[in-house]
C-alpha cells in the first residue's frame, strides 16, 4: 500500500470519528488560535512531511489521531502543560472507540510530548511519530496566522505585552531551528517553509 492509499484509509475510518470527539469535547470553549481549524493544518502539514519523508512504517492512522488530538487539552489548560490532558483525552477517545491502548501509547507519548519548544532533546532521539507531529504543528505557527495565534496564546497566558514580539522571535526561531535540524535533507521544504517563518521577523 503506498503512503497516499494509508493516508485516504486513515481519514475515512478516523478522520470523521475525531472530528466528531473534538467538536464534543472542546465545547464552548474559545481559542481560535487552538481550535480544530489548528489541527485540521496540522493534520494537512503532517500528511506532507509523511508523504515526503515517510517512514513507510509509521502507521498513518497514528499521524491521524496525535494531529487531531495534540492540542485538545487547551480547552481548559492554555498553559504549557496541556500536553499531558490532551493526551488524558486521547485515552479517553482510545477507550470510546474499543481502540487497543498498548498499540496506541506511542500516540501518547507524543502527545504529551510534541509541545517541548525548548528543543532539550535532539531531533535525532525523537520517534518518527513525534518528529512529524512536533514538526508539523511548528509549521502552522508560522506566516500571517502564526502571527496571530502567539498573540492570542501569549496573552491568554498572561505575557506581558512589552516582550511579546521578542518572545515570538525566539520561540519562532527555535521552531524553525528545529525544523531545519529535522529535515536539512529535503532543502525544498526548507526553503518552501523558510518565507512563512521570515514573516515574523519582518512583522515583529
């Protein structure tokens, strides 16, 4: 089976079951910064970094859920712990849908896991899993909507307004570090995402 033909048969057997979980479980809450358009990105940046860089072995339905799911926490936890409810929550949508525990706990992992943005573990020791998903929701903090979403995240947790654009600058270069660090071998889609990152730095 190709990548393309894991990615289509992934969506059409979870795609719609997450959608439904996270329209559920994130309520009224108000993040547009964290919401399910976020994810929904990160699902469409992940499938590209799947796609080009593979590994043939990583199960696409995993990608799938730790996209849909990485984030869900921040409807009651902007802080940066909120890795570890989103992936309480992904247990949760593991056990709903009579899902194997053991054979998803890598999802977990790299739930819990993707929001480590001082980048104190090298890229190489990451699993190929957390690699794409930590890679992929780096990617939709840049650009014209990254812009945004640090000023909403960064405010919601109480930064002052006077260091916000150099707090933005560092946190965003340390994205695009990693980012580089990762995937150095494919210059096409460092370039292709460079432009988006620069945007930042011209704004800020």
């Amino acid at each position: 089976m190709s990548r393309e033909e894991k990615l289509t048969e992934a969506e059409i057997r979870y795609k719609p079951l997450l959608e439904d979980f996270f329209i559920k479980t994130w309520g009224s809450a108000i993040l547009y910064s964290h919401d399910i358009n976020h994810h929904r990105r990160v699902w469409k940046y992940a499938s590209e970094l799947f796609l080009t860089t593979g590994p043939d072995d990583l199960p696409a339905e995993k990608l799938l859920i730790a996209s849909y799911l990485h984030d869900i926490g921040m409807a009651t936890d902007r802080s940066e712990r909120h890795g570890s409810v989103s992936k309480e929550l992904c247990r949760s949508f593991i056990a709903v849908n009579n899902m194997d525990p053991d054979r998803y706990s890598d999802v977990l992992v790299a739930i819990e896991s993707h929001d480590d943005k001082e980048y104190k573990n090298p890229v190489s020791d990451n699993t190929p899993l957390l690699k794409i998903l930590s890679a992929a929701d780096d990617l939709d903090a840049f650009g014209y909507t990254g812009v945004y979403r640090y000023l909403e995240i960064y405010l919601a947790r109480g930064i002052d307004p006077e260091i916000i654009g150099c707090e933005i600058i560092r946190n965003a270069s340390g994205r695009f570090a990693n980012f580089e660090s990762g995937f150095g071998n494919y210059p096409y889609l460092v370039e292709k995402y460079k432009s988006r990152y620069l945007i930042l730095n011209n704004i800020m």
